[in-house]
C-alpha cells in the first residue's frame, strides 16, 4: 500500500484531487485544516489511474445506476461490505462530483427564477422568494450531512492511519520510531519530539542517541538567569488561580532579604476578590519584615511603585483568574496601564497541569509581555515533559523552580540540565503511570 498526501482549498477540492489521481477505490486515510487550506492523506493499492485528458470519452451507459443496483443487496451482502475499508466513491456516496455539479446547476435555477419573480412589485417579492427557499435548506442540509459523514470516516480511519504508519516507521527507521516513543513517554508532545529526534545521528547506538536527544532538549531550554533576585526591579507573578503565586512571592521575597535587607524588599497585591488574600501576603511580610500594600486599580498601583522606587525589589502579587474569566482582562489592563514603572511580567504555571491547558493559559497571558515563567508543584508532577514542550516549543524563558511549601528553601533557580534531569528521573520512577497524553490516548481508544 502506497501513501499520498493531496492539498486542497477545500474538502471538495482535495477530494477532486484523490479522485483524479488515485481513482475511485483509493482509501482516505485521514484530513486535517493546513494554512493552505485541507490536507488529505489517501492510500492506494494499484498505480494511479490516467489524467482526465487520457480517460475515456464517456463512461458506461449503466455506471450511474451502479449505486442503486448495490442497495438492492441481500442484507448479508451489504454488511460484508459494511467491514470492509471504506474506498473514497464509498466515503462521497452517490454524490460524487457530477451530483454536486447537478445541485450547483439546480441553486443557480432557483436563484435565477426567484430574481426574474422579485421584478414586478414588493408583496409579490415577498411570495415568490419564500419558496425557493425551502429547496436551498434542504441542499443545505445534504451538504452538512455529507460533512458529518466525512468527519465521522475521518474519526475512525485516524487511529488505523495512526497504527498503519506508526508499523511502516517501526520498520523502515525502528531506532527514529523508538527514540519518539521513547520522548512521549517522557511526556513530550509529538510534535516537538518528532521534530527533535530528525536531528538524532544516524547509525548509532539507543543509548548513545537518547542522550544526544536529552542533551538538545536541555540546550533548547531558555532560562533567565536568576534575573528577579540579581536585578531586582519591579516583578509581577501571574496566572491561574491555584499556581502558588503568593508563596512564590514569599520565596523569593526571602530569598532577596537575605542577601540584601529586608529594607529593600517591598510586596504589594492587587487581588481584591480572593478573602483574606491581602492578609496571607501581610502575614509572609511581617515574617521576612518588609512593607506590603494593597493597590485596587491602576492609579494606586501606580502611586505605590512610586512610594517604593528606592527599593532594590518590588513584588507584585495578582489575583487568580481562569482564562475565561471576564475579570482577567480587566486585571491585565491594570498592570499594562502601569507599565510606565517598566514592570517585568513572569507567568507562574503548575508543572503538573494538562499542556493543553498550559497552552491555552500562555496564550491568554501573552497580550502583555512576559519576562518568563516560574514552574510550580514540581513535587506533584509525574512527568515533566509537557512543561518542557511548552518552554522549547514557545521559547519562553523558565525563572525558577517550586517544588514544595517550604519558604524560602522549596525554590531553585531554574536550569536545562537540572529540569531535564528531574524528568528522566521522574520517567524512571513512574514508566507504568502512563501520561497524560496517554491517558487521553487511551480514554479515546475506549470511547
């Protein structure tokens, strides 16, 4: 079985395109949505039939009374056919391309008589429009029939084209197929690993490749350098709700007091909806013994850094919000109309969270600029690897590293070697506890 992939404007454009060149009977493996439009991945059997300038002329007198003489089938007969891999003239049905020409022809019909209908006057408008509705609706529907059709074939044929080409790279490139199984299960995204491992050598030994593989991923890694505790300034944390903003605040309020004062440390916290959230702050800072504020809009945060400008660090503290939560955006506002005290931005991420919801998190948090991140809950992580993914994949610098509740010693600065360490460790200790892009796998696998 041979594997080509076609591109297309659209569904129908690409489907034209497997038709012309592989015929009838090739197999549609899987589509996706590319920038150029729709990619197809069809399979075949036999070499590809001629162009339409070599077909001949005009097809069989019974060719399009063919679908209508295989309904008629014993019911046997029919479920036999059912089992069997699903050809493209199976997947388009009965509507192949001369059926949607057809209906093109017949709405063009339609739109031609309800305009000659609409001339004489308003009212008769009115009454001969409406029905030549009714029959748009129903091609509407035929379509989207069509398209449910198509996305159910896709759902199903996705996981035999997955395991058809997972079996074709195990055999043509077993240590390539190896080394990708081997990154996902440290909890890398397919795409990054795939993209990772076409830079391993070629002909050499597991060993000596997966250590070329963990030492790319660690030198891919972006760090900042310990640059809040070095450099100080103005440092604001946010993120979700839940990620430890205020106990990193707390870290890395101590850990500055005690190389240079607690005198030049100041907190402040903007976050007016979460109860006692200014009095938890209040708390670490009569702890370390430096000033903390509380600013409710912009105007006051500004006056604030303003009354702190000769400190050597100021640590803002931010209210937690879910991507979705209209509040987020205000809170953002807030901190951009401030930016005149050139405030650094780091998101704070729990290590431990779905790198779905890490992504959708970093996008949210991205209409201001961010100095890096700050990975959190190290300690509650079985894999690291989706972390990882999203710092390399988005070139997102990592500050520093949490793993625990201990103030100020559960805090590191963050580094490629140590990160990447930490999750080949974890990969060891936990290789039966699937993760969570297997997890999903497997969830869907049942389904």
């Amino acid at each position: 079985m041979k594997i080509r992939r076609f591109y297309g404007k659209d569904m129908r454009d690409a489907l034209n395109q497997v038709k012309e060149e592989l015929g009838g009977d090739a197999v549609i493996m899987s589509n996706k949505k590319v920038a150029e439009g729709i990619e197809i991945v069809a399979a075949y059997d036999k070499e590809p039939v001629k162009k339409a300038g070599e077909r001949q002329s005009s097809p069989a007198p019974g060719a399009n009374v063919a679908p209508l003489r295989g309904r008629q089938q014993p019911a046997s007969a029919r479920t036999a056919k059912a089992q069997a891999t699903p050809s493209l003239s199976e997947i388009i049905g009965d509507s192949g391309p001369d059926s949607l020409r057809a209906l093109l022809e017949k709405q063009n019909k339609q739109a031609e008589s309800a305009s000659a209908q609409a001339q004489p006057q308003k009212v008769a408008q009115a009454t001969t429009v409406s029905p030549a509705v009714a029959p748009k609706q129903h091609d509407d529907k035929g379509m989207d029939d069509i398209r449910q059709e198509l996305q159910s074939l896709r759902n199903v044929l996705e996981f035999q084209v997955s395991g058809l080409l997972k079996q074709e790279r195990q055999q043509s490139r077993p240590l390539h197929s190896y080394l990708i199984d081997q990154l996902q299960r440290l909890g890398i995204t397919s795409s990054l690993a795939e993209q990772v491992v076409s830079y391993a050598p070629p002909n050499c030994e597991q060993r000596d490749a997966w250590k070329f593989l963990l030492k790319l991923l660690m030198n891919r890694l972006h760090t900042s350098n310990n640059e809040i505790l070095t450099q100080g300034g103005v440092v604001a944390l946010v993120g979700p709700t839940g990620t430890g903003k205020t106990t990193t605040i707390a870290k890395l309020a101590a850990q500055y007091a005690r190389q240079h004062g607690h005198q030049q440390v100041a907190l402040i916290t903007t976050d007016s909806y979460r109860i006692a959230a200014y009095e938890q702050l209040a708390t670490y800072g009569k702890i370390i013994g430096c000033n903390v504020k509380k600013a409710s809009n912009a105007e006051e945060l500004s006056d604030l850094l303003y009354q702190f400008r000769n400190k050597g660090l100021v640590l803002v503290d931010t209210a937690g919000f879910g991507q979705r939560d209209a509040r987020l955006i205000k809170q953002l506002d807030t901190l951009s109309e401030s930016s005149c005290a050139n405030i650094k931005h780091y998101l704070v991420l729990a290590a431990n969270a779905q790198h779905q919801v890490m992504e959708h998190t970093l996008k949210t948090y991205r209409q201001i600029s961010l100095q890096g991140c700050i990975f959190t809950k190290l300690d509650e992580c079985y894999s690291l690897g989706e972390a990882i993914s999203l710092a390399v994949e988005h070139k997102l610098p990592v500050g520093y590293l949490t793993d625990g509740q201990k103030v100020p010693e559960d805090i590191k600065v963050a580094d490629g070697k140590y990160l990447i360490s930490c999750a080949a460790r974890l990969y060891k200790q936990y290789a039966s506890v699937p993760t969570r892009t297997q997890q999903v796998a497997n969830s869907a696998v049942s389904l």
